[in-house]
C-alpha cells in the first residue's frame, strides 16, 4: 500500500496555515520579488486544482473545477481536495500503474511523491 500518512500530515498543516492567514496575507504576492506573483491564495487554489486534477486521473474520472470561492476558504479546498486525493490513492499498490494526463508512466507512489512535492512548495512560500 501507499504509505500517505506524510502528504496527509503535511497537506493538513497548509491547510491549516491558510486557515489562520489574515486577508491581506492571504491577498499579498506569494513573492514580493516576483513581478505578477500570484497571491498566496491563488497558489494555494491552484495547488488545490492540481490535487483535483490527481485524484481525477487516479480515479479515471474527467478534471473537476475547483472553484474560487474568495480567499478565506482556500484552505478548506487544499483540505479536501487533498482528502479526496488520498482516498483514491489508498487501496493502490506502491507499484500501481496510473495513467496521468501528462502521458508520462507513473505509479500510485509516484503520484504521492508529486502532490507532496507541491504541498512542501507551497508551504515553502507561504
């Protein structure tokens, strides 16, 4: 089985974070540096919509939009989207073949791998 218990762990604690993040937090640039920088909220939506879209090739269902609901409820869509992913990921094998959008080989492991990648970048810059 797919050990999921660390992307839980730490899609949890983002979602979490962006809970307690004021609106003007939640509204500043991921990146002062960065000129047209997404807000902090608009990376967290798009990291939610990148979850959806996981769960939606492990599942082998069409892409979900996941919509904009304004900035305080960013992190209850990383939440679920997040929970939606490892409930599809759950009874999958390590070694489980998946086809995923980008028609590159991948496994259940790799996809785990890949969202906690982008759980740790967005915990990273926020």
């Amino acid at each position: 089985m797919v050990d999921l218990a660390p992307f839980v762990k730490e899609s949890g604690a983002v979602a979490d974070r962006l809970r307690h993040l004021s609106e003007a937090r939640l509204k500043a640039p991921l990146t002062a540096r960065q000129e047209g920088a997404p807000s902090r909220a608009g990376a967290a939506l798009a990291l939610a919509q990148c979850l959806a879209d996981l769960a939606a090739a492990v599942e082998g269902e069409p892409r979900r939009e996941v919509p904009d609901l304004g900035v305080f409820v960013v992190g209850d869509q990383i939440a679920v989207t997040s929970g939606d992913l490892a409930a599809a990921l759950e009874p999958l094998a390590e070694e489980h073949p998946l086809g995923l959008d980008d028609g590159e080989p991948a496994t259940a492991g790799d996809v785990v791998r890949r969202a906690r990648e982008m759980v740790r970048e967005l915990a990273a810059a926020i």
